[in-house]
C-alpha cells in the first residue's frame, strides 16, 4: 500500500497551511481535496483580519508571523473599517484594519505553498473514510499513513469515520455576488433578516459579496428568499452565483485529536463565534498540527502536543468568544431589543465583540 508520513484531507486554508509545515518540517506529506478547482465554488464572505489585527485577538504574534501571510497575488481590496448597522439603520463604526481576498484565488495559492514546501498535492480526490491510520478513496486504492490532519470543513468525513463528535451549532450561510463599486468599509447589518446572525456586504474590486448567516431559519422562510429581501432593502440589485454551506460556530473542543488524527479549522470547530471568521483559526491550527505531525514522524514528539500548542493561545478567546455569543442570542431575536442593546454597548463594544471580548459595559476582557 502507498505510504506517506502525513496524509491531509481537504485542501482548504487549514489543510494547506498543515500540509505545508508538516512538508517543511521534513515530512512526505500529501494532500487531497474532493474539489475539481480549489476554493471554487466559494462558500465565504471572504474578510480576512489584518496580521496585527489578528495579534489583538490571539497573543500569539510568532505563530501569527510564521503562518498568516496573506498572498498579495489574491487581496481584492483593503478595508480600514468595520460598521455594525442596527435594525433600526443606526450605525456604529470603528477601525479594523483588513483584506477581502479571492478564495478562489486564495485556496489555490495556499495549496501551491504547500507543494513548494513539497507536499503533493492529488485532487479531485475525495476520501470516503479512516480506518486506524488507512484512509479511503471514492476512486483508488486506499493510502497509509503515520498521522492524518482533518482539515476537511464542517461536514467532516473524517470526524465522522473516527468518532470525533463536538458539539457544534451550525449556521445556515448563503453568499452571493452584487454588482456596484461599494465603500471601502465591512458592512453588518444585524436584526430579523438574519436570526441570530448577520447580513453582510464586503467590498471586492468592482463588486460586493453579499451574503447572511443564520441560526434559525424562520418559518416559510429560505435563505435565498431572505437574501433577496435584504438585497432589495439595500438596493444591491439581483445578487448572484449564490452558494450555501454551513459554519460550525463553537464551543471549541477539548481536544482536536483522535488516535492518530489532528483535527483543524472548521473539521474541529475552531471559528470565531462573536464574528463567525474561520480562515485565521484554520491557519492557526494547521500551522501547528504540520508542525507538530512532522516532529512526531521525526523525532517522537507526542501528538498531544497540538492539543497543547492550538489550545494555548486560541482556546480560551474562542469559548469566551462563544460565551458573549450566546450571551448575545438571549436577546437577539427581538429587533428592538437587538437595536437597545446595540445602543447600550456601542460602537466599543461592539469592537470588543468583534475581537473575541466582552464589552466594556458588561464586564470588561474578562
Ligand atoms: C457563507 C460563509 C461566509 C464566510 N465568511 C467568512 C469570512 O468572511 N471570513 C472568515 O474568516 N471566515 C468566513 N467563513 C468561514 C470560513 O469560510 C471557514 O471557517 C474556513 O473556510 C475554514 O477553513 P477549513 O480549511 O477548515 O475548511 P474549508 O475551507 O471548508 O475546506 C475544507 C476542504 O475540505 C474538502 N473536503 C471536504 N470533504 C472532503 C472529502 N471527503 N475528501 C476530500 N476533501 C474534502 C473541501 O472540498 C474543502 O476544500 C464563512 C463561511 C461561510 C459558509
């Protein structure tokens, strides 16, 4: 049987980012994803934090410096701020430095860094199941391998095959394509549009993507008629190339790993709760599950070390993260109660939301 010291399922941002470390790291390293074309179709409002924004949210700068390094090749556009719009229409603005990139393009030049770090890359090629350290192909024979990163999104295959079931609350999400030249700002709009969510408009270079995210959807409702709602509301115009997928918004998990299987980003529940982002948790943690997956083929480092290395720095923001959400969905549901509560944190807090912290006006970063 073709064996390989590190076998990673999905060729996402998570999934590139281990396969690219763990190559680095000295490991035969190969990677696969079920997708024809990587990051197509796109299933994302495509925002990305700045690096030093990201500093501010994981106190971790060396592992931030080492993994997040957006290729210049697919940012569409810098954004200097965020605005949280109210149902009421009223809008808090502050600063937030970021990028909208092409996760067509991103996905794509993420999964050439790991082939230049030497990862081999084999797609489409979709796995069916994990058997022990055997992993199985819905075409061809299966592969060996000494560890395998799951880094193959919400619906994971593998965390399903090997037992690894979080609890999770998944959000409905749609996204589309609007056309105009929008403001140089992240646009939220939160109320009856998008239960216990957001819609949002992120600008591109000549157009937007404009999408929602919900928990619930209300009854008789679909989210693509919820999207033509708000895209009307907001004079977008038709929005269009619309997808729809899922994002598992927390709590994180105890541990990331089952046997010899490290789980990353969306497969192992690590998005941001309070913002819903998920690409930089996704390089965070493939940056240490390569990392760690290589040291252990190496030299025998044990595989708990990921657990120890992702949860030092992104466990605890993420579960406060997911306790202010769940704060926040007490009262969320009801527009004015929404819109009160907007207007009793502001814009600060709702910044601090936004980086993962508590208000300052209900209790401060504790
Ligand atoms: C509509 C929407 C908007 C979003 N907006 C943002 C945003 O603006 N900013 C942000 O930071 N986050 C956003 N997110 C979240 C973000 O997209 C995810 O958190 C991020 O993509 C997670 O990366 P990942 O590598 O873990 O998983 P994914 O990006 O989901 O990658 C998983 C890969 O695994 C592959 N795969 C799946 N199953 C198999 C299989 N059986 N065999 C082989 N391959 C398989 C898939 O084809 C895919 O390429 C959004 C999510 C949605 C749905």
């Amino acid at each position: 049987m073709e064996s390989f010291d590190v076998v990673v399922v999905g060729a996402g941002p998570a999934g590139s980012t281990a396969a690219r470390f763990a190559a680095e790291g000295g490991a035969t390293t190969l990677l696969v994803d079920r997708r024809p074309e990587l990051g197509h179709p796109v299933q994302c409002g495509e925002f990305l934090p700045a690096a030093h924004e990201l500093t501010d949210l994981f106190a971790d700068p060396e592992s931030i410096h080492a993994s997040f390094e957006i290729p210049p090749e697919s940012v569409l556009r810098s954004t200097r701020t965020m605005a949280c719009i109210a149902p009421t229409g009223r809008r808090y603005e502050f600063p937030l430095d970021g990028y909208t990139v092409s996760r067509r393009a991103f996905d794509k030049l993420l999964a050439l860094r790991a082939e230049g770090a030497g990862a081999e890359l084999r797609h489409p090629c979709g796995i069916t199941g994990v058997r022990g350290t055997v992993i199985d192909f819905a075409r061809g024979p299966p592969v060996q391998a000494k560890v395998i990163v799951a880094a193959d999104g919400p619906i994971s295959t593998v965390g399903r095959s090997v037992g690894f079931q979080v609890p999770r609350r998944m959000y409905r999400m749609i996204t589309a394509t609007a056309q105009g030249r929008f403001p140089d700002e992240i646009a939220l709009y939160f109320g009856r549009l998008a239960p216990g969510g957001y819609a949002w408009a992120i600008p591109r270079a000549d157009d937007a993507n404009v999408g929602l995210g919900v928990a619930h959807l209300p009854r008789g409702s679909t989210l693509g008629g919820l999207l033509d709602e708000f895209a009307a509301e907001q004079g977008f115009g038709a929005a269009s190339e619309r997808t729809q997928w899922w994002v598992p918004l927390g709590p994180p998990p105890e541990s990331a790993r089952r046997g010899p299987v490290l789980f990353v980003g969306d497969a192992a529940n690590l998005v941001m709760a309070t913002n819903g982002g998920g690409i930089p948790t996704a390089i965070l943690s493939g940056y240490h599950a390569g990392q760690v997956a290589a040291e252990h083929v190496r030299n025998g480092l044990s595989l708990d070390t990921y657990d120890r290395r992702w949860k030092e720095h992104l466990f605890a923001p993420l579960a406060r993260a997911h306790r202010i959400k769940w704060l926040g969905d007490q009262v969320v549901e009801h527009d004015l109660l929404l819109a009160l509560g907007m207007r009793y944190i502001g814009a600060g807090g709702l910044d601090a939301m936004m980086r993962l912290k508590w208000p300052g006006r209900l209790g401060g970063n504790a």
